[in-house]
C-alpha cells in the first residue's frame, strides 16, 4: 500500500466524535457523582461555647456505614476532614459525622446538596437528678402458648440549659422483668434524632431489677423492651413499675380481651383504629391484668410509612411529641402506624392534666447548676 495513500487521522484529542464522547462523560460524572469536603464547628449547647478535643468521625453512607477518617475538634471548636466524601446525587443522604463528648455520642447527617459545613451539637452531662419516665405503655401480643410483652418508656428531657443524662452505676432506666422471661429481654433506644438503637439490659441489684445505660439527650427519648412469658389462654399479667406516681397504659390487639377490675377503658373515638382495646391501668407500683384471652399481635408497620423492608420488624412508636388537641388528629390523616396511635393518645390522655401546671412552674434546674449558683 502506498504511504502517500493513507489519509492521517486527527489526534485523538482533536476528534470531534471523541471529543463529544469526552465532554459527555464528564457531564455524566459531574450529575451523578460529587466530591464534598465536610468541616465545621462543635457547640457546647449547654454553656453556649465552643467544644474543644472533641473526638469526629466521618462515616460515607456509600455502600453501607465506612468509617473514613477521624479529626478531634481544636481549641475554637472547628474541625475539618482532609478526605472527601464521594456520593450519588440520587442518594438523599451523603454520610455523618459522629461525635462523642463526654462518653455520650452524637449523630450530625450530611444531606443531599449540603455544602458539607455543619454545627455539630452536644450537652454536658449531669449524673444527678436523672429525669424519670413519664408515661408506660405495655402492648400484650398473646399466642398459642407464650405471651409476647411489649413495654415501652417514654423521657421528656426539658433541662434549662439542656443537659445530656447518663449515669452508667445507677441506669437511666431501671425497670422489672417478670421471672417467667428467664431474664432474656430485648431493649431498643430511641433518642431525639429518631434513629433506634440495640441497648443491652444489666442486673440493677435487687432481684429481677434491671438497668438500661441510655443517655437521655435534650427531647424526647424512649426505651421499648421486648420479652416473652409462658401463657395459656385466660392467664393474666402481673407487672412493676419501679417509679412512683408513672401511670400505665395496657394495650390489646384486635381478638384479644383484657379483664381486670383495676382496668378502665380508654374510648377509642377513630373507627380507622377499632383494632385497639387501650386501658388505664393507673399509677400504683404494681398493676395486674386478671385474664388475657385471645390470639393477636398488633398489625407491623407499613412499609409506605417507615422507609421500606420486608418481615414484621419490632414495634415502632411515632416519636412525634403531644402538647396541642388536634395534634393526634393531624397525624392520623398522615398515615401513621396503629402503635404510633396508642402512643399519641395515651400521652394525651396522661400528660395533659399535668401541663397546665409544668408550664406555670419555674423549671427544675439540675443538680449541676444549683451548684454553680
């Protein structure tokens, strides 16, 4: 083949084909992925300063939970990690930063879009004073030969100036475990963030008293225990509460009937949630339900409303405070899932009367700043 007959082709540089290709890709790159640097600023929200030697780690949500790197807060409470995040754009959350000050951690997301310059918030702790539950709700769910018992705490951390509580010797919960559950218990903590947490149940001294080490962050916390007792139809249910004057709410499913003298039904005035029996069972030390009859568990949440997933996951409480009348009915037209109900109307129910008096009085300070004064 004569050389002279061979056209030469452009550079590769400088072909248009490739050079559109090029700019194409780039395009791609640039609306599916981006690279963000993630810095800020921690803030002591209890004294209002900077918090210093602050331990940070920046976890990418990227396939799964990857820890990236770790940085510790300087002297003016500003931060800044060297490595970068890389994320889809189609993905609503980029990654965390995850905080731990004075032996309580923290969560801060990083969301889609953001500039990745955050205020990482905590809260001195106080060990003294620690706030008690103010509300108790037990959901029966009997079967053919066990019952399965739901307890659920609700805190209402109010502290001014905010406080983180935790006492890891005494427990931020104490609670009593029936013998028949052969001291097998599973506990879920839910802080103010709303993410759930597996926690772990410890011997408290006395005889099937338990501890939960959870701390209490400014907001509204829970504490859901789990646990199995033998049961055969018509048996009843004897429970502590180990706080005085904490009322309790008992709960049955749909096929299943509670009988108890000390019971007084609570009237359940949304047909959407006739599935429901709810009871006061008032707010002395000790309650008893005299029979139990029936097979039932309450209905799992609907994926639509919790995020997705398959199987019947454990019992979820809408975490959503009540303080106004129609608030419950707002979130009922929303969707919300059958417990989240037991868990609005029972706090309206046992809460309500006390607030009138809560919002006239001073608020209680800590141990900590009756100190300082």
């Amino acid at each position: 083949m004569n050389p002279d007959s061979v056209q030469e082709r452009p550079p590769l540089s400088r072909s248009p084909a490739c050079v559109l290709c090029v700019l194409a890709l780039m395009s791609t790159a640039a609306a599916g992925f981006a690279q963000v640097a993630v810095k800020g600023t921690v803030v002591n929200r209890t004294t209002g300063q900077p918090a210093a030697g602050v331990a940070l780690t920046l976890i990418n949500f990227v396939g799964g939970m990857s820890p990236v790197e770790e940085v510790y807060s300087s002297a003016d409470g500003a931060f800044a990690f060297e490595k970068e995040l890389s994320r889809s754009t189609e993905q609503p959350m980029l990654g965390m930063v995850r905080a731990e000050y004075e032996g309580v951690p923290y969560s801060s997301l990083i969301r889609a879009g953001s500039a990745g310059d955050l205020t990482v918030e905590v809260y001195s702790v106080e060990e003294e004073d620690l706030p008690a539950p103010d509300r108790h709700v037990v959901i029966f769910g009997p079967e053919e030969s066990e019952l399965v018992v739901n307890e659920l705490f609700f805190f209402r951390n109010e502290s001014d100036p905010p406080l983180a509580f935790r006492n890891p010797d005494r427990g931020t919960l104490r609670f009593y475990l029936p013998p028949e559950a052969g001291g097998e218990v599973s506990v879920q903590a839910t802080g103010p963030a709303g993410m759930p947490l597996r926690s772990t149940a410890e011997p408290a001294g006395p005889e099937n008293t338990y501890k939960i080490d959870f701390p209490l962050k400014p907001g509204d916390n829970r504490v859901d225990l789990a646990y199995t007792v033998p049961h055969v139809d018509g048996n009843g249910f004897a429970g502590k509460v180990l706080y005085d004057g904490l009322k309790t709410a008992v709960v049955a499913p749909k096929g299943v009937t509670l009988e108890g003298e000390e019971l007084q039904p609570i009237s359940m005035p949304v047909e959407e949630h006739s599935e429901l029996s709810l009871f006061d069972a008032g707010d002395a030390r000790e309650y008893r339900v005299e029979a139990i009859r029936g097979i039932g568990q309450l209905p799992p949440p609907d994926p639509r409303a919790s995020g997705g997933g398959g199987g019947s996951p454990p019992v979820q409480v809408a975490p959503a405070p009540i303080a106004e009348e129609l608030i419950w009915l707002l979130a009922l037209t929303a969707g919300i899932l059958a417990v989240g109900f037991v868990y609005l109307y029972t706090s309206k129910l046992v809460i309500a009367p006390a607030l009138p008096e809560k919002d006239s009085a001073p608020r209680r300070k800590s141990t900590r700043n009756r100190r300082k004064s």
